[in-house]
C-alpha cells in the first residue's frame, strides 16, 4: 500500500485560534487536508490546540526584539531544503521566495503553491529594505507551480506583474450557530493596526454618541493601540470600548449578538471576519476599497474610509433597518469547498488520481 502523500505549509503564526488572515485559512486549510495527506506546519510557537494530524514544527524566538520570524523563516526555509515533500504551500507573499530553496533540494522536488492574500509591499509600516524583499518575493511566484489568488483585485494585480494564478476565495462555516434575533451596537473584529483603521470607527463613534461600539482584536507591534487609546481619552467617549483578542468561539458570539458589523479597513486581502460576520447574520458596513468590493454586494453596504459622519449616519440606517444590510450567507463557498477546489488545483485527492496542472499552462493562466 502506498504511503499518503506529504505537504509543508509556511506562512501561519499558528494554525489553531490564531488572530489573522493567514492563520484563520491555516487553520481551516490544514485541519481538512490532513484527512487526505499528511500535513506538517511551521508555527512561532508549540500550540496544545493544534490539530493531532497535523505535525507542527515550532521555530523558536531569540527572546529579544523582532526576531521571531526570522527564525521563522530559517526554519522553514532548511525544511523547504531538506525535508521530503511532495506539496509545499507558502502562504503570502513574505513567504514566497521560499519556493527557490525547494529547487535546490537534492532530495526531491516538490510541487509549489503559494498563496497570494495582500499586497504587502503598499503598506507603510515596513521599511524600505521590507519592502525591497517583498517585491522580489512576489517576483518568484513566477517559478511557483500554482499560484492562488484570494481575491479578483490580487488576481488582476499579479496578471499586470505577468504572474498567472487562480482565484480561489475565502470560505464561511455555513452551520455557525443560530442567528440572534436581539442584537446591541456596532462591532468591528480585528488586530489593532494602522491598515485597519479603527481612528474612523472612533471618529464615528463620537458622532452616535449612545450608541455601543466594540472593537475585538489585540495590538501588533506598532503604537497603533496607544495612538487609538489617547483619541479615544481625548473625544471623552464611554460608549466605545476596545475588548483585545478573543478566541474564535468568542469571536463568533460577539457576531450574532451585533446589530451591525463594520470593516473600516484601508488595506485588506480577503477579510475573514467580513465573512465570518456574514455566517453569524450580522448586517454589514464595508470601507469603499477594493478588496471589499470584490465581495460585489450592493452600494448601500459601502462608505468612504474617510468620513466618519458618513460612516455614523449608515449605522444608525442599519440599527433601523438591519435586513437592507444582512447579506445571503448562500452567495459564498463554505471552507470545503475551498479546500476542495485547492487540493485539487494542485493535483491531491483522496485516491491521488488528479494529475497536477502547472501554472504556466496557457489555458490555466488568471483562470478564474
């Protein structure tokens, strides 16, 4: 009997409960294809909660300053050199140029997927030698075997770059509890960054006056939660409260208990907890990017980045109105679906029988 077929995914913090994009599809990426192949994952750190069939490879920390991830990344790159893989799957453009220490493996050359989220390289908390890297990283997905595309707005961007790849988007759990009927206030989820930008969230906030607003997520490693808090002191609001991290469960619940949900992002992938909002039956308000209109629902669910009045105005529209603003959770693919579709991109199946499609394929390029 032949032995199952083995696959290394890089890019995740961790792959259980873990805030984040690329963790939340780790999470559900590897806990399904695991049930098919073995699966081995580099995480920053040892994670009790961690899948049993998922093998987990904890790269360690110096213990001082922002050096996680370059450990990160030697370890995933040594096991991308040495290891006997037959899938590897990077996950974001970071983690991209990986897939040149798979072609120096003497040992076996495995199949590259990387998996294109954000564009990392627009944002302006990384620096010019960050952004050197991220650019060259993006370059290499030319030698991938598949690239994945999140959304149609990467999709485009990496057509313009002459880098074919296959819009697979994210997933919902279509069987997330039942949807409340009775539900309090504006909610926004997600980590306190400059690119998420909550200053509109708080700016409107200011303007519904009695109007509970929440803001579920923990810091990064910038002072954006200082910046935040300080704006926050000085507008005197008591009906704006930050409540930090919560796990997923937790998460969930705070979604079917909000009257609106709000994603005031000015830079975004493909938003997790915009879906996640939209499983749990929460209306929802989009900042007018593009990522947010690659969800293509109607005009009324959008508003300018900018303007928190505008943003104010179209919360109180959805306290009174919240079926104007809830979205058929039937338009998207559940999380099997996405799997699915993306082992079998990349040539895995339960009885292995697909044959793997290369991306320089021409009837495969920017297939959507």
């Amino acid at each position: 009997m032949a032995s199952k077929k083995k696959m290394l995914v890089v890019g995740a913090r961790g792959i259980t409960g873990h805030e984040g994009g690329v963790e939340k599809f780790a999470e559900e990426f590897c806990k399904r294809a695991s049930e098919i192949i073995d699966v081995e994952a580099t995480c920053l750190k040892h994670d009790d909660r961690a899948h049993s069939s998922v093998r987990v490879h904890v790269t360690g920390t110096f213990g001082f300053g922002k050096t996680d991830k370059i450990l990160y990344y030697m370890k995933a790159a040594w096991l991308c050199l040495t290891g006997r893989y037959d899938y590897v799957f990077l996950l974001g453009i970071n983690s991209a140029a990986l897939g040149l220490f798979t072609r120096l493996n003497p040992r076996r050359r495995p199949l590259v997927t990387v998996r294109s989220g954000s564009i990392d390289y627009l944002l302006p908390k990384w620096g010019r030698l960050a952004k050197l890297y991220f650019r060259f990283s993006e370059k290499t997905m030319r030698f991938a075997d598949h690239v994945i595309a999140v959304s149609p707005s990467i999709q485009r961007h990496l057509s313009r770059k002459a880098i074919a790849a296959t819009l697979v988007r994210n997933g919902i759990t279509r069987d997330e509890g039942a949807v409340e009927t009775q539900r309090v206030g504006a909610l926004a989820v997600g980590r306190i960054t400059s690119q998420k930008n909550y200053s509109v969230l708080v700016e409107a906030a200011s303007v519904l006056g009695s109007t509970l607003v929440t803001i579920v997520g923990g810091p990064d490693k910038t002072n954006e939660i200082d910046v935040l808090s300080s704006d926050i002191v000085r507008r005197g609001l008591v009906n704006l409260r930050m409540e930090g991290a919560l796990n997923r469960q937790e998460v969930y619940e705070r979604l079917r208990k909000a009257a609106v949900f709000v994603n005031c992002s000015i830079h975004e992938g493909m938003s997790n907890s915009v879906l996640e909002a939209i499983q749990c039956g929460a209306p929802v308000l989009l900042s007018d990017i593009d990522a947010n209109r690659d969800l293509q629902l109607p005009d009324v669910h959008y508003f300018d980045p900018n303007n928190g009045t505008q943003l104010a105005d179209l919360i109180e529209q959805a306290l009174l109105d919240p079926e104007s603003f809830t979205v058929n959770r039937n338009l998207f693919p559940d999380w099997d679906e996405v799997v699915e579709t993306i082992l079998a991109k990349i040539g895995v199946s339960n009885d292995n029988d697909i044959h793997p499609v290369h991306n320089h394929e021409p009837s495969k390029a920017a297939a959507a």
